[in-house]
C-alpha cells in the first residue's frame, strides 16, 4: 500500500524501538538500514520481474541488464525471508550474501553479521522483518527521492541516537546546504566528489539540489566518495542506491590511499565539484607522505604537523580540482574547517600559497555548537580555480556566526533559511556589508601576513548606541539634585543626634 512521507519516516524509525537493548546504540544503523535497502531492493525488483516474466518469458525475465537495481537470487525475495521462523539471523546473512554474489557491485555494502548479535534473536528479528513488511517499497509506492529523504531522516536519526561519534560520519542538513549552494551553477556531465563522504549527504544534496532548484537530471552527474571506514562506507553506498543514483563509493584513507587516481602516472583524479566535511585536526601519516607520488603536499617544504591533518586535506582537495583548459573550466570545493585554519600562525605558510594562486574565493565564518561531535566554531573556505575576472586577487569574507543567522535548539544550533540567504545573497552578489560581508584585496590580506581571521576583516563587534548629549546631561542634573536633597536630609538627622 502507498505510503505518504509523514509516516514512513516514524515507520522506519520504529524498527530501533524492535531491536533497543539487544544492541548498542551504536550498532542499529548497521543492522537495520541494510534490511531496509534490502527491502526496498526487493519490492522493485519484484514488481520489475512481473513485468519483465510478461513481456519477455521465463527464460529472459532474469537478465541482468533489464533492470536498473541489483537483482535478487530465486529464494531470497522479501516474503522468502519472512516466511522463515527458525534460524532467522542466518537466514538473513545468507540473504546478503547471495544477493552480493548476484550483484558483485555491491560488495562490501552488507557488514552487518546478525548471528554474531545473539541478542537480536528469531523473535525480534522476526518482528522487525514482518514491522518492514506492513509498506511496499518499490519505485511506485515510494519514489526514489522520497524513500531517499526517509532514509536520510533514519541516518540523522542513528546519528543522534550515537551523539557525539555520530557526528563522525554525518553532516548536518544546513550545513550541508550552505557548501553545494556556496559551488552551485551545476550543469549536466559535471563531477562531484567528497574524499571524506561519510554517509554520503554532500553528494545527495548536491543531487537533490539539481533537480529541485535547478531543474535539472542528477543521473546525468556523476557522484564518487571515499570512506576510511568501512560499516560508514557501506552506508553511502546504500544511500546513493536508495536515491536512484549511479555513485561509486571505495573505502581507504583519502590521504594515504586515494582510491581516485591514475597511478601509474602518479596523477589524481579531477572533479567539477569537490564538497568536504574532513575531520578537524586530526592525526595523518605524515611520515609516509613526505615523498608523496601525487605531490599533494608541495605548498611548501615543511608539511602540516603529523597531528594536525586539515591542511594536508585542503591541499590534497585543491589538487583534486579540475584546472582550466580547453577541455575544462576550473573546479570549485566547498571545505567545512575549523576556524584555526585561518590563523594559527605556523600555517601561514600553506595560506600564502593558496593566496599567492588565487584560490581563495570566501570564507564564510559560522556559529559555535553547530555539530553535534564539537562546539567549536567552525567556517567553510570556498576554493575556485578558474575565479571570474572580477573576482581575482580578490576574497570575500562573511561573518555568519551573530544570532540572526542561527536559531538554538535543545542542544546544538542550527542555521535558519533566512540566515543561509542571506550567506548566499552575499556570495553571489560579492557583497561589503557593515558587520556581515566585505570583499578584501589580496595586497590587504599580504600586510596581515596571510592571516585570514574573519575579524581583522569585518567589524564583528556590537555598534554601540548613539548618545543623545542634552537628555544625558538632563539625567545628570535630576541626580545631581536628588543627591543634594539626600545630603540636606542626613544633614538635619546628623544635627538632631549630635553627630558632628
């Protein structure tokens, strides 16, 4: 039965009430939103079978490359799992490996090991099987884009339900807005990539983005990622699924290992458009990449310290970006920082560099608390290699971190649509407004030794209020007089008790 947006998204939040205290927290997403997948890859497929046992017969009706979804092993459709009782755990690990076996792309997307969970036993896991089964998930129950929002909605939730780890891997709504419109002006055959993908979101919203805001057809993108770890890995993999997207998702540490690049030419990949949300100041193998093979980490003969990797993975992102050519406009990157990359001193060197080439579009300056695994504030630095005439030796600066561009939530905050409008208005309207935005010339920014501290360039301070003279000075007059008629009074009661 159809099923509207509204309820699908607490149906699917119910299956965590079915398994809570059989396992943590921690490890709902892996175990439920596979079934999901599984469920939704199942109902498609069935419905497509029928069609297809129709039009082309029996023998045909099971080929590969009639169907735009993975295809699902005889035995192993959804009401084949739900008609096991006993055993179900293993039932269900079989399940995924068959259908890895049919669908080799998908391995490494199903983990999760349900016999290994002995609490998860037959009778949960048969009520969380037969919970999933109450809602068709097919394409013409629930479209793509919509099944896809709900699954989103299920990852926040999981995010939530972990906390602060949760953050690890998964990037507010708002923020991630604020990166794609801030490289926006997509256009169809563009490449999009985020070395850190987490779940996933930046290239959903990229895709999302395209479709609604710009009318346009996201399977004409093309969408990679990379992913140090692998049960998160398998998450975007399965996300971009869901969304009907063709991505391609590898698992490896984007600094040690880039999976996207041509090695034996020692030469990265390139992309159109780079979104990242790269953890904050975190440790990397510095030692092992001083001789890098893709000469990343040339801004300068001294490397970003060993345990604090975000200028490693700014470089690494800025090498990722398409150059201008006569095959290529340049590339734009969206990177989420913290604030210390603008002006801890010892970095200044690695600033200079990007400066000095004009890579430096915006920084756009962000509220505190805005996630949910720090409180820090945080900014999002706009790379452009091919910046428009009026733009270069030029970089605007956006202070965005007063209250009129957030609102507080119970426990972090989050930013309002007025206030990301107003980020974006500014952006592209290369904006000075007192207090908020103000464009800066690179010789300005030289004399502050690369210093990009949002501050030192817009006046971040509160205006104080003008003073009217003559009220204030009526103010005065009227205690000066309400004091002299005190003194008067204590006079007359010093002389009535004989005090001298």
């Amino acid at each position: 039965m159809p099923i509207s947006l509204e309820d699908l998204e607490p149906h699917l939040f119910k299956c965590a009430d079915i398994i809570r205290d059989a396992v943590d927290p921690t490890d709902y997403k892996e175990f439920i939103l596979p079934l999901v997948y599984y469920k939704s890859i199942s109902d498609e497929f069935e419905k497509q079978y029928a069609e297809n046992l129709e039009e082309y017969g029996e023998d045909f009706a099971r080929r590969k490359d009639l169907y735009e979804i993975p295809v699902v092993p005889e035995g192993y459709l959804w009401d084949d799992i739900r008609a096991v009782s006993d055993n179900v755990d293993q039932e269900l690990n079989e399940a995924f490996d068959a259908l890895t076996e049919a669908n080799p792309e998908l391995t490494g997307v199903f983990r999760a090991d349900y016999i290994d969970a002995d609490a998860l036993d037959d009778d949960r896991l048969g009520r969380l099987v037969e919970h999933l089964t109450k809602y068709d998930l097919d394409r013409d129950s629930v479209p793509p884009d919509m099944l896809g929002e709900a699954y989103m909605d299920l990852v926040r939730h999981f995010a939530e339900e972990e906390g602060k780890s949760g953050g690890q891997f998964f990037t507010p709504p708002h923020i991630v807005n604020l990166c794609v419109r801030l490289v926006d002006e997509f256009e169809d055959g563009m490449t999009f990539h985020d070395p850190t993908v987490g779940s996933g979101g930046m290239l959903i919203e990229a895709a999302r983005y395209y479709r609604e805001e710009q009318d346009g057809d996201p399977t004409k993108l093309t969408f990679t990622g990379q992913e140090i770890n692998p049960d998160i890995a398998a998450i975007a993999k399965m996300n971009l699924s869901i969304h009907g997207l063709d991505g391609e998702i590898e698992r490896e540490d984007s600094l040690s290992n880039p999976k996207f690049a041509d090695r034996e030419n020692s030469e990265l990949e390139r992309f159109d458009r780079v979104l990242a949300n790269f953890p904050f100041s975190a440790d990397w193998a510095k030692d092992e990449l001083q001789d890098d093979p893709y000469s990343r980490f040339n801004w300068h003969e001294k490397l970003p310290r060993a345990d604090r990797g975000d200028y490693a993975f700014i470089q690494h992102i800025a090498k990722q970006l398409n150059r201008p050519d006569k095959d290529n406009e340049g590339g734009k990157a969206a990177i989420v920082i913290p604030h210390g990359v603008l002006f801890r001193k010892h970095e200044s060197r690695y600033r200079k560099y990007m400066l000095e080439n004009d890579m430096v579009e915006a920084i756009v300056g962000l509220p505190k608390n805005l996630f949910q695994n720090n409180s820090i504030p945080s900014a999002v630095l706009v790379l452009n290699t091919d910046k428009p005439e009026e733009r270069k030796n030029e970089a605007q600066f956006i202070h965005a971190a007063d209250e009129d561009f957030y609102t507080e939530l119970s426990n972090q905050n989050e930013l309002t649509e007025d206030g990301l409008d107003h980020i974006i208005e500014n952006f592209r309207g290369w904006t000075t407004e007192e207090r908020i935005s103000r464009t800066v010339s690179l010789e300005e920014i030289r004399e502050n030794d690369y210093n990009l501290n949002i501050a030192l360039y817009v006046d971040t301070t509160e205006p104080e209020e003008d003073i009217d003279v003559k009220e204030e000075l009526a103010k005065l007059r009227e205690l000066q007089a309400e004091r002299d008629e005190i003194e008067t009074k204590m006079t007359e009661h010093m002389e009535v008790l004989d005090y001298e």
